[in-house]
C-alpha cells in the first residue's frame, strides 16, 4: 500500500481527515472526493412512529452492544439491526448475542445481510439512524439514512458535518447515546427538520451527479499528467 501510494499518479482521500493524515504522515498530497450515495426520489417521514435502525458489521468493533442496550432501556420504541454477519476466522460472537436479545425483547428486530432495496425500503420506514462504530471513514450507511431523510445519532462526525449541518447529533459515551435517542424519539418535528436538512447535504455532496463530476474531473488531470511524462 505504501509502495503504491508513492507511485500514484492521484491520491484520493473520503474527507479532509484524511487529507490531513495524507500530509501529516506522509507528505503526500490528495484530492477529497466524497463517498457516493443514491439519494431515494421520494424522502422518508422520520416523523412517523418508525424503528430505530443499526445497519452495520455484527462485530465488537462497531458496538452492537450499545444497540442492545438501547433496546432494553427503551422499551416503548421499536429497534431494528441488521448487516453483515462476520465469516470465519473472525468471531460470530456478536451476531449470536443480538439473536439471543432479540428472542428476550419483544421491540427488537435482529436480521442479517439486506439486499440494497431491501435497505432502502427499511430507512423509508425509519425514524432515526444509529451508528455506534468509534472509527470510520465516511459511513455509507449514515449516507444512506441521510439521502432518505433519516437524521443520525453517531458516534463519529467525519470533518464535523453532523454538527455544522443538523444532520442529527454526536454522542462519546453509551450513557450519552440513550439520552440523545430517547430525546430524539419524543420530539417528531426535530427528527422531520434534522432529517431534511441530511437529505439536502447528502444531495449536494453526495449525490452521483455531484461526485462522479468531481471525480472525472480528477481522472482526467491524472490522464494528462502522466501523458506529459
């Protein structure tokens, strides 16, 4: 990977972090270009008395765990996770406690790997997106809650942007998370405003009208650059 980054022609980075770690570590500049997302035709209604969704890897490094307990703290609200289910050698060990919570809590849904409309369809539905992983790039899955019009409680906040455009809020702490969702899911109207505001940045920024522009834009100065060697 280091050797291939010194001979590249282009180097792009998913957010201006990692612009910066780019630089920081190893002097190497780069092109931000933003994850793409396919922004639904028509908006969800996080409003509506929906789930609470998790949508990610059922592994301890993404906190499903903090998930569970939300669940049992807040047994007035609906709770549905699902993603991928790690393969040997990595440990089923998460997935097999989501299962196991999911027999003992009637407001629980634990499902498995979703075909991509299937997603769409279960954040059309949704009434706010939890992310609990500590670590990442730019989360698809926060895009994708956002591009229906889902407002996000999260974890992380790539380059700020849950906060600057009131895409939903940013917890530290599972203590934090509960508080926040609990907050959220009483109050319908916040989630509808948090949830338009998400959809309109992730159709500016995200959008593949938006990005693929950009990123042509990038092949072909990388085209005539190497040309010109």
């Amino acid at each position: 990977y280091r050797r291939a980054l010194r001979g590249a022609h282009t180097i792009i980075a998913q957010t201006l972090f990692q612009q910066q770690l780019f630089r920081d570590e190893s002097g190497l500049s780069s092109t931000v270009i933003r994850n793409l997302v396919e922004v639904p035709a028509v908006a969800s209604d996080p409003g509506r008395d929906g789930p609470v969704v998790w949508l990610a890897t059922y592994k301890p490094a993404k906190r499903p765990d903090w998930f569970l307990a939300l669940a049992r703290a807040l047994p007035q609200r609906r709770f549905v996770m699902c993603g991928v289910v790690p393969i040997w050698p990595e440990t089923t060990e998460s997935w097999e406690r989501a299962q196991a919570a999911a027999r003992e809590l009637p407001n629980l849904e634990v499902r498995g790997y979703l075909e991509q409309s299937e997603v769409t369809a279960l954040l059309a539905g949704a009434s706010l997106f939890v992310h609990t992983s500590p670590v990442e790039g730019f989360p698809n899955t926060v895009l994708e809650a956002w591009a229906s019009g889902v407002p996000s409680v999260t974890a992380v906040d790539p380059d700020g942007v849950v906060r600057r455009e009131g895409c939903g809020e940013v917890v530290e702490t599972q203590d934090a998370l509960l508080a926040a969702v609990d907050a959220w899911m009483a109050d319908p109207e916040r989630r509808r405003a948090a949830g338009a505001r998400a959809r309109a940045y992730a159709q500016r920024e995200h959008a593949p009208e938006a990005v693929l522009t950009r990123l042509g834009e990038v092949f072909t100065r990388a085209a005539a650059a190497r040309r010109r060697r």
